[in-house]
C-alpha cells in the first residue's frame, strides 16, 4: 500500500506542477486589449527606394560600347553574360553551363564558350551550338538605360 501512495503523490505533484505551467504559458504574449495590437506597417507607404532597387540603379553591369556587336562580355562575379547578337540588341544570360554546372570563360566567333568540357551557345538565344551541354543558358532580364547595361 505504501507503493500506491507514493506513485499518488509523485502523479499528483506532476499534474499539479504541468497545470501551473499551462497557465502561465496559456497567457504569455496574448494582449489584453485591441489596443495593445499594433497595425501591420504598410510598406507601400514609403517613397523611399528600397535597398535592392537603390543598388541597381546605382550600378551598371557595362556600358553598351563594352560589348562588342556579334560578341559579348562575361561578367563572373554576376555569373552574367551579355552579347550583342546585332547593333543595338543586346542579351543576357546565365554564365552557368547548364552541362555541369561550369562558369562560361569567353565569347567569339558568335558563341559563348564554356572552357569544362568545350559547349558552345548561340550569343542570339543561348541556345546550345555544341555539346555536351543539352540545355540553353538561361536568359536574364537586363535593361539599356542610355549608355548603360543594368540587370532588370
């Protein structure tokens, strides 16, 4: 009978001791009024540019007279290549090699050229000229604002 007990009052003082904590916890950080709720903040609200778009703006990937019409420029750091397949059209792409994954080197001969394993692509559409590649380069969105080459 002294067992029963004791397993009573260690049942007891775990079940008392787990409603003491579920009330605490049922009340923490719930207000006690409307009032104490904040408004979500609205972010349209600001003029001011946020810090992504400030950037972009502030810096341009080239100048157009930095990419040489039927050719290109890579730009490694953006993992970024920029062509111009005729005067005046310029085009953006993936500098990753869609075949292993490789950063593209070069651009000649209307190609852009991936030094792993020797794929080429269309400077036109990034579309694959030469394998092993099997896919194109993904195109980027770029904007030409005047002189300047920005992502878009």
């Amino acid at each position: 009978m002294t067992e029963t007990t004791r397993r009573t009052v260690v049942f007891g003082a775990g079940t008392a001791g787990l409603a003491a904590v579920l009330t605490a916890c049922a009340s923490y950080g719930t207000p006690e009024t409307e009032a104490d709720v904040e408004a979500p903040v609205e972010e349209e609200a600001s003029s001011a540019p946020k810090k992504g778009e400030a950037k972009a703006k502030a810096k341009a990937l080239a100048d157009t007279s930095d990419i040489p019409e039927g050719g290109g420029k890579v730009f490694k750091n953006q993992q970024i290549v920029v062509t111009q397949p005729t005067a005046g059209e310029f085009k953006a792409f993936s500098a990753v090699c869609t075949h292993q994954g490789c950063t593209v080197a070069s651009v000649s001969n209307q190609t852009i050229n991936c030094p792993c394993h020797g794929s080429k692509f269309s400077i036109a559409d990034g579309s694959v000229t030469d394998g092993p590649a099997g896919s194109p380069l993904e195109e980027k969105q770029i904007e030409v604002d005047g002189e300047k080459i920005r992502l878009a």
